[in-house]
C-alpha cells in the first residue's frame, strides 16, 4: 500500500517533468470554457467574471479524493468559499472509458451524500479543460480573480498524504487563499504542489 501511495504521488509529479501538459499560468488569464453540468446545463467560466472562482478536479474513485470528502474536509472548504462569495466548480474529466468514471447522476449522488457545496458539478470526458489547464491530480486546485486572472493553482492543503489524520496538521491552501482574498492582499502561496491520483484522461 505504501508503494502504491508513493506511486500515485510521483506518476503526476512525473508527468510534469516530461511536460506532458502545459499548466495555466498563475497570473494571466484563465482559459475559458463551457462544460456541461451533471444537471445537463452548459456552464461557462466568462459567464462567471466579477467574482472568483475556486476550480476543482475530483475523482471520487481516487483516495485522496475520498479522503478530504469522507472526512468533511472538502465540503467545509467549498462552505467557506460559498460563503465568502465564490463559485466552485468541481470538474471531473475522468475519461468514459476508465473504471473510476461515473455517470453524471451517480457523481452526483456521490457528493451529495458527502454534503458537498459546489456551485456546479461539470463534466469534461474529452479532458479539454483539464488539459488547457495542466490539471494532473484529484485533486487539483485552482482559484481565478474577478478579472479572470488565475490567481493559485496548486493542491489543497500541505501534507501530501491519503490519511485522514492529516488533515488537521496540515495548512489548507484554499482556506488560506479565501483568508487573503477577505482581507484584500495578495494570495501569499500563490503555487504549491498539488498531490492525488493521476487524472484518468481519455
């Protein structure tokens, strides 16, 4: 198991290295896109200008995923962003073909039981979104300004781990941007590493 997790943790990191996507870059403008919702409503990000926008790759098939979801960790922080304001896109572009891959209802479903907040659920099976953004891991965080300046991207907290004990110890970077964003300065850890499962593209 400890093999597998070292696995899972450096597939992503590796593919990095061997540029197998090109990452949006924090500080210019976000690519835009339309997806569909698992509600089967077209979502587009420009749509969205004029508030921030927290963006979200998720997997439920993952453990990492499972872990920051079963434990409430995910849905408390899309709470604290709703709150303040953001939208939160959760975007899953695991490919039809994996066998992680679930059908919009059932991913749906799967959240809700886990009093997940997002504003929308989208689905990105061809993986163009995830791509134009270099999305590698589930997850995979990343936060646009009003202006549409990607603002962080990067993974959701600090300790790159699947243990639920974890996530206490751990500085959670989405919470940590929201505090920036309230208090009108710039988000301090604006890169970081993101950590999970290697995204199951098509």
């Amino acid at each position: 198991m400890q093999t597998l997790r070292r696995t899972l943790i450096a597939l992503p990191l590796l593919l990095a290295a061997l540029g197998a996507h090109a990452a949006a870059a924090v500080g210019q403008i976000a690519p835009d896109f339309t997806l569909q919702s698992t509600e089967g409503k077209p979502v587009r990000l420009s749509e969205l200008r004029g508030k921030y926008v927290v963006l979200e790759w998720t997997n439920p098939g993952c453990p990492f995923v499972r872990k920051h979801y079963d434990s409430g960790n995910m849905p408390a922080t899309q709470k604290a962003a709703r709150e303040q304001g953001l939208a939160w896109l959760s975007v899953n572009s695991t490919a039809k073909a994996s066998g992680d891959y679930l059908e919009p209802a059932r991913l749906a479903a799967w959240l809700a039981e886990r009093k997940a907040q997002p504003t929308a659920i989208l689905m990105d099976e061809e993986g163009t979104v995830g791509h134009a953004y270099g999305a590698r891991t589930t997850p995979h965080m990343y936060v646009i300004d009003p202006r549409g300046t990607l603002v962080y991207a990067g993974g959701i907290d600090s300790i790159p781990s699947a243990r639920v004990a974890d996530i206490e110890r751990a500085t959670n970077y989405v919470k940590a941007a929201l505090a920036d964003i309230a208090a009108q300065r710039p988000i301090a850890a604006a890169a970081t590493q993101p950590y999970g499962c290697s995204i199951k593209y098509k």
